[in-house]
C-alpha cells in the first residue's frame, strides 16, 4: 500500500463550512492561470496546440514562457485552445469591456 488515499476519502469529514472554504479556493485557483496551466487544464499538449497554431512545439514553450507579447499572438493561442479572448478594464468597482481590438486598424 502506498498511502495514497482518493480526494473524496480525504474531505469526508469535512464540515460544511469547511468545503464551503475549499470550494471557494478553488474557484479563486481557477481564475487566475498561467498559459502553460490554461493549456493543460483545456486538456492540450503543447504539440496539440502547436499544431493547432501551425507553429512547432518549441515556439509553443517559448510563448507561454514570454511574460510580454503581442495581442494578436494571444488570441491566436486563446482560440488554438478552444477559446475567444476577451479584455476587460477594471476601474474600482466599474469594469469596461474593450472592443475593437481584432481589427488591424485598431491601435
């Protein structure tokens, strides 16, 4: 035996304020992701999503390694995953949602 016990076998005892905590950790984990853990929590390898980008694997590691980059490059990478890429402004409690910027005039 390993010692290795399932999840659910683990927070059986937990009380309802307790799970209520978890869950929320986890839901706060889930908002804010590095590329490389998007990419693996949408269930993509990086040669999936290189092929997807038409680029090589290694082109793949080094942008989600790149802590700047162009917006277009982002999209291409948010949509090889499945999804639309949406950036949103947040002003204190007011939050504005920029349109626009997938045109190539736009600057």
């Amino acid at each position: 035996m390993t010692g290795h016990r399932p999840f659910t076998e683990l927070t059986k005892n937990f009380s309802p304020e307790r799970r209520a905590r978890v869950a929320a950790k986890a839901a706060a984990l889930r908002e804010a992701m590095t590329l490389e853990e998007l990419r693996k929590a949408r269930g993509f390898s990086q040669e999936e999503t290189a092929a997807a980008l038409a680029v090589g694997q290694p082109a793949v590691a080094k942008f989600e390694k790149r802590a700047d980059m162009r917006l277009s490059n982002l999209r291409h990478y948010i949509e090889a995953l499945g999804g639309t890429l949406e950036i949103t402004a947040h002003f204190g409690e007011e939050s504005v949602t920029i349109v626009g910027l997938d045109e190539p005039d736009a600057a």
